[in-house]
C-alpha cells in the first residue's frame, strides 16, 4: 500500500508530532523518488498548558523532511492557531530564542526517527 504522506499537495497543512508539541508546516513540494517533504514551518505549538503556547516560525529555513514522520493536519485543530499568527506582520529576523526553540524541536525528532520511532520494524 502507498504512503499517504506522498500524495501531500502543494499549499497544504502537515503536521509533525512529539511528545506534547506539533510543528505546523506548509508543503512546498514531496519529492517523492527520496520520500521527502519541502515544508516551510508555520508554527510550533506546546499542549502541554493551557491556552497550548504558540511560536511563530514563518521566519525560520525551510526543512527536507522524510516524509512519513507527517501527517495531513485538520483545519480545525489549525484555524485558530494560524490566526493568532497571521495578524502579525513576521518579523524580518527570526529572534534568537525562536531558532533555538525550533532547532531543538527539530534535533529532538530526529534523534528520535533515528533511533526508531515512526520506522516499521517486522
């Protein structure tokens, strides 16, 4: 059976799960001859209080991701994140503690992927 993930269209909404915090992208292009997802990051959003704590990403680099760690994200669980986002101009400069959060999300679900999560093993 055919990966979901690879039929992603351009424009659409993904998102990439760990632990308590989804990073919210858009699909640039799948390149589907590597299985990888061209994703510019939306935002990150931390569920674990309450409201979830949102951080603007439109600012930070695009990522080449395997696309098999996405998922298709619903427009309701997206709507009300992206306007607290979208009403604010982005900045011309993502701020230093924005990169660092974002790079640590990054680093963490890749040691994560390498070490096996979200692999199928027989």
């Amino acid at each position: 059976m055919m990966n979901m993930s690879l039929n992603f269209q351009q424009g659409q909404i993904v998102s990439l799960e760990h632990g308590d915090r989804n990073l919210y992208a858009e699909v640039i292009q799948v390149v589907v001859s590597r299985q990888l997802c061209w994703v510019r990051p939306l935002l990150l959003v931390h569920f674990n209080q309450e409201p979830p704590f949102v951080t603007d990403l439109r600012d930070v680099s695009d990522l080449l991701w395997p696309v098999n760690l996405f998922r298709p994200a619903l427009d309701t669980e997206v709507i009300t994140l992206l306007s607290q986002i979208l009403v604010k101009e982005p900045k011309s400069e993502p701020d230093l503690a924005t990169k660092q959060h974002f790079n640590q999300f990054i680093h963490q679900v890749w040691q994560a992927y390498q070490g096996g999560v979200g692999t199928k093993t027989n």
